[in-house]
C-alpha cells in the first residue's frame, strides 16, 4: 500500500474504535496527548488513522497525518464514548 495514499471515508458518520497504540481504550485520556494508531471500522470498511489527538472537553480531536502520523495534514476526527465504547467522526478540514 502507497503511504501516500488517502484512504476513502464516509464523512459525518460513526466509525467504531477498535483500538488505539495495540489497545482496546478505556477512557478519552487514551487519545491524547500524544502520536496514535487507531484501528477503526464502518460499514464492513476497516480503517487505520495515524496522527495525534488531545482531550477537549467530553470528546478528544484527532489530526490524522499522513506518513504514519508525522507528515502533513489529511482529516479531523472527533472521538467520543458512545455507551460501551468508543467512536470517531471526521470533520472537514475546511
């Protein structure tokens, strides 16, 4: 797979974390501050988002970056618990 490569997602709907850095989260503070790894999946669709995230309030903000987190910018997400686990929203950057 290209590094580069843009994965395609479905904008303004709940994506289910997995895991995030090879764990299953328990709390928000396991989203930030800090480079992550998050394992995510919608509609049969399984995604992989790199970059770094931080706590804001009752949610915590994802940048994803390209080249497993360090390059530039691609997307926002919002992460917020949703009864027994976790779940992801991208947000447009514009």
């Amino acid at each position: 797979m290209n590094p580069h490569r843009i994965e395609p997602v479905a904008s303004g709907v709940p994506y289910v974390i997995h895991s995030v850095n090879d764990h299953e989260p328990g709390a928000l503070d396991d989203f930030g501050p800090g480079l992550l790894g998050i394992i995510a999946s919608f509609g049969g669709q399984t995604i992989t988002i790199h970059g770094t995230g931080r706590v804001d309030g009752d949610r915590a903000i994802i940048f994803e970056k390209d080249d497993h987190g360090t390059g530039r910018d691609l997307r926002t997400w919002h992460v917020q618990r949703q009864d027994d686990h976790f779940q992801a929203w991208e947000r447009s950057n514009y």
